[in-house]
C-alpha cells in the first residue's frame, strides 16, 4: 500500500489535500508554509512545478507560477525542495505539474528524482490515460502513484479508463474550465461524482474552486478527499506570517470533520 493510499484508509476520514506552488512567493516560505498545513490537518501535499503554461489554472496560479520561474524555480529545484520538505513532514507528496516539463527532464530519471526526494505521486492535468502508459509504467517501479484527472464533461469510457489507471485516488474536477476559488460549486457537482463511482472502487477528491469551509464540507459529503489551492496562495500572499493560512486549513479541517 502506498503512502497516499494510506490515507484513505481511515474509516470515516475525509482526506484534506492542499496545493502550493514551489518557490512562491520564495523556496523559504515553501519550507514554511507545507509543515504548517500539515500541522494543521492536511493529509496530502501536492507541491506545483511552475510551468511557463499552465493550461488548466485560474489566475491566481498561473501569477504564482509565472513568479516562481521569474525566480528561477526550475524542476531540479522542486526535486531538491520536495527532498528537504520529507525530511520534516510525514503526509504524503505529489509533484502537479504538466508532461512537457517531465519529457524534458526525461521520464526515467524524473521518476528516479522523485523516489529518491520521497515523493508520493504525480498529478499532470495534460496526461491523458490514452497516453500515460510509459510514465505509469516507471512511476509504478519506483513507487509512485500517477493520479488522472476527470471532469464533468469525460465520457463514460474516459471515466471508467481514467478511474482504473489511477493510482492513489482519482482527481476530479468540479468545473469545466479553470482552477481558482469560486463563490459557488455547480449545482451538479453530486451527479458528476455519482458517475464515476459507478465506475471506481478507488477513491475520489475533488478540487478546482473550493474556497471556504461551507463549500469543503458538501464535497466532504460525497466525496473521499478535497484539494484546495488558490485560496491557500492567496492566503499565503496577504500574510507574510502564514496565520491566515493555518486558520484557514484548521477551519476547513473542522468542516470535514463535521465541527463549525
């Protein structure tokens, strides 16, 4: 059993998974900002490779991501960041980030870095299934868990291909478009989560556009972990001191645990 399977494994707990970008505002507050979110009630960290086009995020993301590269994030540096996060934190990790970074880096020695750094999976909105077959192939020799994504547009073969080749759970999408915190969740969100557990016996999270505790706690209803990320950045960017950000991940984790 993996890591991040692990997690889900817990009866009745509902996994709180969070997103930051690597090296934004700086590596320093990377450092600081995924222990604290740990501490505070997060299961699974997915660490953001900035990429210079980020296709599936909203705005918030792709500024963080443009800052991180102006930076000079690149991906040997997540690598050797995510090497010194597993040193202090034991939640499990997942690089998210697009293929074209991978093949660059070359998929073989990505998937060895990411063993070696003690990472636990790999997000990348543009794999599709149909595709993912090498980069499976080697993340499942080293360990590693590849997680699709689906959304409420995939067709019933999309679904049912994308949720059995996930490993660890499955990532849907709430929305068709963007990342990005959002004032409400579509209303159809229940029925799209029906439909793929028609076709899973894995577990699902959802994530794009979760901002508030209100919004945490519907999903939390209907399914096995919620991932939130711009509002965490935005958070992360009006308080140098990371309060907002531990209340905010504290609050959440209330809701999902059916407190205020």
């Amino acid at each position: 059993m993996s890591r991040i399977e692990a997690v889900f494994e817990r009866p009745g707990h509902t996994a709180l998974i969070a997103y930051v970008t690597v090296g934004y505002p700086s590596i320093e507050a990377t450092l600081k900002v995924v222990p604290l979110l740990a501490e505070n009630g997060c299961d699974i960290i997915e660490l953001g490779i900035p990429f210079s086009d980020p296709l599936a995020e909203g705005v918030t993301i792709q500024k963080s991501s443009f800052e991180a590269l102006h930076n000079g994030i690149s991906p040997q540096i997540c690598v050797e960041v995510a090497r010194k996060l597993r040193q202090t934190v034991e939640v499990p990790l997942a690089f998210m980030t697009y293929f074209n970074l991978i093949f660059n880096y070359g998929l073989e020695r990505f998937s060895r870095n990411c063993r070696e750094s003690g990472i636990d999976g790999l997000i990348i909105p543009d794999l599709p299934p149909e595709e993912g077959t090498e980069l499976e192939t080697l993340a499942r020799e080293k360990g590693i868990d590849l997680i699709y994504l689906l959304a409420p547009t995939s067709t019933e073969e999309r679904l049912r291909l994308g949720a059995e080749r996930s490993r660890g759970f499955t990532y849907l999408v709430s929305v068709t478009g963007i990342t990005g915190a959002r004032e409400s969740l579509p209303s159809d969100l229940e029925a799209f989560v029906a439909r793929v557990r028609k076709v899973s016996t894995g577990p699902l999270c959802v994530g794009f556009g979760i901002a508030n505790p209100q919004q945490a706690a519907r999903v939390g209803r209907i399914a096995d972990g919620v991932i939130v990320g711009s509002r965490i950045i935005q958070l992360m960017e009006a308080d140098d001191s990371m309060a907002e950000v531990a209340e905010f991940v504290a609050e959440l984790r209330r809701a999902l645990d059916g407190g205020d």
